[in-house]
C-alpha cells in the first residue's frame, strides 16, 4: 500500500479521480481471471470474497455498485505487491514491455517518449504520464538518488501492461 497523504499532495482531484477508475479496472481485469489462478494473487480476504461475489451478482446495478465497491477495496490493496503477482502468473503473450528501458527513454527524451509510449499501451493517459516524469525529473534534480518519482511511472507503466493483456 501507499501513504495517500504524500501522493495525493501533488495531485488534483481530477487525477485522484482517475486513479481511482484506474484502480477499478484493475479490479475488474481481476474479475476475468479463473479462481484457480485469483488463488496465487496476493489478495485481501474481503477483495478476494468481493471477487468471488461478483459472479452471484445478476442485475446491471446492483453489479456496477458492486464493482465501484471492488475498486474501494482495491485502495486497500498492496498495488505494487498485486502487480509483481500478476506479472508472474499471467503468461507474457508477447507484449513484453521492458519496463528499464521504457523509464530510462521517458526520463531522458520526454514529450517524444511519451508520445510513443501513449500509442504503444492503449489505456495510457498522456497528461497523467506527462506529469509523472516531470515530478520524476523534479525529484531527481533535487536528490539525484531519489527513487519515488521513477517507481510512480513504472507503477504506473506496469498496470496498462497487465490491463493491456
């Protein structure tokens, strides 16, 4: 998990709010996994029973209130954590990203990286990346050994992968 309070700082609500669907979809990719493979996820009891519950769930309503409750609970989760799981259990199907190589050109080449990286992975938002590395540039101008801004992006760059497949 992440401490909400240092992130959120240099967010706007707007973002706050994207980050939130992006949580959601996430959660629902999780929906489209079989148990069997769910069951080597490091999950929280109570996702992991609101996962199992969605499948009861009929109604269009009562199913989309039922997912904004998964992406709450996904707030809850370690993200970072849930990601590596993924990566691992997923098989790769050839849209292997290096992730290395893709944070080293964005904080490098800039606006060209970005652009190339929003076409290569649909779901990427541009002004959300943008950002993201200028706070990474902004921490690493003042502690060159800072290692926070980088981990956003490639947080960040490893969910569209999952979300991607």
């Amino acid at each position: 998990m992440h401490d909400d309070d240092d992130i959120n700082e240099h967010l706007s609500k707007t973002q706050v709010k994207q980050d939130m669907d992006r949580l959601q979809a996430l959660g629902e990719f999780l929906l489209k996994l079989k148990p069997a493979v769910r069951s080597k996820l490091p999950l929280t009891d109570s996702l992991d029973a609101a996962l199992d519950e969605d499948t009861r769930i009929r109604a269009p309503e009562a199913r989309r209130r039922h997912r904004q409750y998964i992406g709450k609970l996904m707030r809850q989760q370690d993200e970072d954590a849930l990601l590596t799981a993924l990566e691992t259990v997923l098989p790769r199907q050839g849209k292997n990203i290096s992730l290395e190589m893709t944070l080293q050109r964005l904080l490098t080449e800039g606006d060209k990286a970005i652009a190339e990286t929003v076409q290569r992975l649909p779901g990427a938002d541009r002004p959300r990346l943008r950002q993201l590395v200028r706070m990474a540039l902004r921490d690493l101008e003042n502690d060159p050994n800072a290692t926070e801004g980088r981990h956003r992006i490639a947080l960040y760059l490893r969910e569209l992968a999952i979300l991607a497949r």
